[in-house]
C-alpha cells in the first residue's frame, strides 16, 4: 500500500491516463477501421456498378460489352477480381483471375470475407441485378486484397499509436508538476514544521491555500496553549516552593543549630527541592526554542568566577559559535550550572568545556579533581545519592536534575574518567 499523497495521486493519474489513452486507441482504431473498409468498400460497389452497367442481352444471351479498364484488375493473383455470372454460370472474369471462380453468397453481399485461391484474405462485394431479357439475374461479384486493408490500417494505426504515446508523456509530465504544485503548500507546512522543533521559528506561516488554513491555525493554537500552559505551571511550582521554603526557613532559625531537627529540615529541603525540580522537568515544553550555548557557558562562568578564583581554576573553553540547543534557555542553564559547579567544587586548577555539533549536541565538561570510579557513576545519577557526605557542600541532587533534564529532552548524561585526571561530564542533547 502506497503510504504517499504524493504517490497516490500519481498512481491513480497514471491508472487513469492509461485506460484513457487505451481506450482512445481502440476506439479511433475502430472508426479507422471501418473509415477504410468503407472505403474499399465503396470503391469495389462503384466499379461493379460499372460491370454491371456495361453487361447487354441479346438474342436472350448476357453479354459484357465494355469492362471498365483498371490496370489492377490485369495482374495476376493480385488479389483484386470480378467476374460476371448469371445463375451458376460465369460470363467474364478478369485478367488477374486467371482460370479461377469467385464464391459469393447469393444476392446483395458487401463487406464480407473470403479466401482466394492462393489462400490469400479477400475482401468480397457482391451486386446482382435482374435484366428485362434474361430469364436468371445477373450478379457481379468484385474483391479487394483484405491484406492491402490491413496495411493501409496499420500505416495509419502506428502514427496514432505514436501521438497517443507523446500525449500520454506530456500528460504524465504535467501530472507530476501538478500534484508537486498542488503539495507544495503542504510541504511548506512540513519544513515550517520542521523549523519550529529546531527552534528557528515560533509559529506555522498561514498557507495561501484554504484547506490548509484551518490545520495550521490549529497547530499554532496548540503552539500557544503549550507555552501559556507551561508559564502557568512555572508560576504555580514558584509559589508552591515558596509556601514551603518559606515556613522550614523559619522553622530552621527557631531550632537551634546544634538540634537535631535542622537534620531534618535539610533532608526536607533537599526533597522539596527534588520534587520540585522533577515537577519542572516532567512539564509541557515549549516547542519551537534554540538556545546557543556559548552565551549560555559564559554566564554561568560568570557566575563561578569568585569561587574559581578562589582556588586558583582555569577555565578553558572550545565551542563552535554557531552551537546550539534544541530546548529552553534556562534548562540548558540548569544541565551546564550543575555539571561546572560539581566540576569547580572537586577541581583543583582546571576546567575544561568541550562543545560538539552534528546531528547531535555534545557538551564534554571536565576536571582535574579526584573523579570517580565507574561502579560510582550509577549512583552518583540517584537523587541524594552522595558519594562523600563529608566532601565538599551539596544536596547530591545536582546530577541527578541533569540526568533527568537531558532524558527529557532525548539526551542523555554519561559520567566517565577525564585525561585531565579527574571527572568528564558528557552531556548529549538534541541540537
């Protein structure tokens, strides 16, 4: 089953054409035929109608007086005949006829087929005529060569085979650029479509066509349901964190610092803080964003810039300008923000961010801290999975979000062994 538009208008065009130009064929065929046995036809009654007119009775006795010439009618076995014959007897014959005899059905007979004595097809006329002198009617019976007919027919047939056939390209051409033109809105839509995952564009441009129209205000409807509904959930999961933080805050300065509930509040903290996050993520995404990455890397760098130079970390960076995110900003913000502040939090002098492009986005982010080992990688990736609690500050929730946020979006978080010595962060996205 064909599964194209594109290809079931063509089928059924060239379905279509094809019985058109058949039917054509054998139907002009058929008036050609009979146009020119007609003819034959014609020309066979006329000249035994000049037999006929030439025959004289006298003293009861048929006689033809002056055969019309026609040089046909001279060669021998040729094919074309006449004979006259009263009753069963034959009074004149042609040249071309030899010694032989016409066999005809008895009466007026005009279009028939018969077989002369070379085998050969004949086309058979027959006229008979009573006279006032002779007691039996006198017939005339004249032949034409059925097989000159035929190739007079197929002279004429191969032409006409020819031009249905020119036609019939023509027309298949003109097909194909009239389902391409007719689907050229409807491809447009496609890479408009298109353009709007890959974040170019925000909105389907209306098509000139009507029956397209409706479709693409839909879509576009749905485009701006999605990023109003997504605003709307962003703002409920704010307030919804503050009501929360803000009573454990308070609650937290009411205990003192030594008691053992600030334990508490920080785990609660912590797992707000997850769920929440996980909340973001899981949400509607809005269609349509490029986020380019190196503004984004320069920002949070930004951002970092104190406590990098607070323990002496270079930063060095290798981004191709044109680098960019299929998703949100402030989500690639989120996946970048925690993997360099893991890798300034355990590095000791260097920081390295590697950004490569094709189909698909990577971001390599690496240290020169103490790393990990691979049986620890798995766990590091579990919300609140810590691997030194006595380690540098966190809520070990930091790897876990970018894991989640980069599955979200088609991609993926791997944590392997850096050359630098440390962790290397890879971080595979959509571009």
């Amino acid at each position: 089953m064909i599964r194209s538009i594109r290809g079931r208008l063509l089928l059924l065009a060239a379905v279509w054409l094809g019985a058109a130009l058949l039917a054509a064929f054998l139907f002009i065929s058929a008036l050609l035929e009979d146009f020119v046995t007609d003819r034959f036809d014609a020309e066979a009654a006329a000249f035994a109608d000049a037999l006929l007119a030439e025959i004289q009775v006298e003293d009861g006795q048929v006689e033809l007086d002056d055969p019309p010439a026609d040089p046909r009618f001279d060669l021998p076995l040729t094919g074309w005949y006449w004979q006259i014959q009263t009753g069963d007897a034959v009074i004149a014959r042609s040249g071309s006829l030899l010694d032989g005899r016409l066999q005809a059905p008895p009466g007026d007979f005009a279009g028939g087929r018969g077989v002369g004595a070379d085998g050969a097809a004949l086309r058979v006329l027959r006229r008979q005529v009573s006279l006032p002198d002779s007691d039996a009617p006198v017939a005339a019976v004249v032949t034409a060569p059925q097989g000159q007919i035929d190739d007079s027919l197929r002279q004429i047939s191969r032409p006409l085979g020819i031009a249905l056939a020119v036609l019939g390209v023509v027309t298949a051409l003109a097909s194909v650029v009239q389902v391409t033109a007719g689907l050229q809105s409807l491809d447009q839509v496609r890479r408009d479509l298109g353009r709007v995952r890959a974040g170019t564009k925000d909105r389907l441009t209306p098509p000139p066509v009507s029956e397209l129209r409706p479709l693409v205000a839909e879509i576009n409807a749905a485009l701006d349901g999605n990023a109003a509904l997504l605003a709307r959930s962003r703002q409920h999961l704010g307030n919804l964190a503050h009501s929360l933080k803000t009573p454990l805050a308070a609650l937290a300065n009411e205990l003192p610092s030594g008691h053992k509930g600030q334990a508490l509040i920080a785990r609660m903290d912590r797992l707000i803080g997850w769920h929440l996050r996980r909340a973001r993520s899981a949400g509607p995404k809005v269609l349509g964003q490029r986020t380019p990455v190196r503004p984004v890397i320069d920002d949070i760098l930004m951002v970092l810039r104190w406590p990098m130079r607070d323990k002496g970390i270079a930063a060095a960076i290798d981004c191709p300008p044109d680098a960019a995110f299929a998703g949100e900003r402030q989500d690639l913000e989120e996946m970048i923000g925690n993997l360099c502040d893991n890798a300034v939090k355990w590095g000791r002098t260097r920081l390295a961010i590697t950004v490569a492009q094709t189909d698909r986005l990577t971001i390599l982010i690496e240290d020169d801290g103490p790393g990990m080992a691979d049986t620890d990688a798995p766990r590091a990736l579990i919300r609140g999975g810590r691997l030194d609690e006595h380690g540098a500050s966190g809520s070990g929730l930091g790897l876990a979000i970018v894991a989640d946020l980069a599955a979200l979006h088609g991609g993926g978080l791997r944590l392997e062994r850096s050359p630098l010595g440390g962790l290397a962060a890879v971080l595979d996205l959509p571009a």
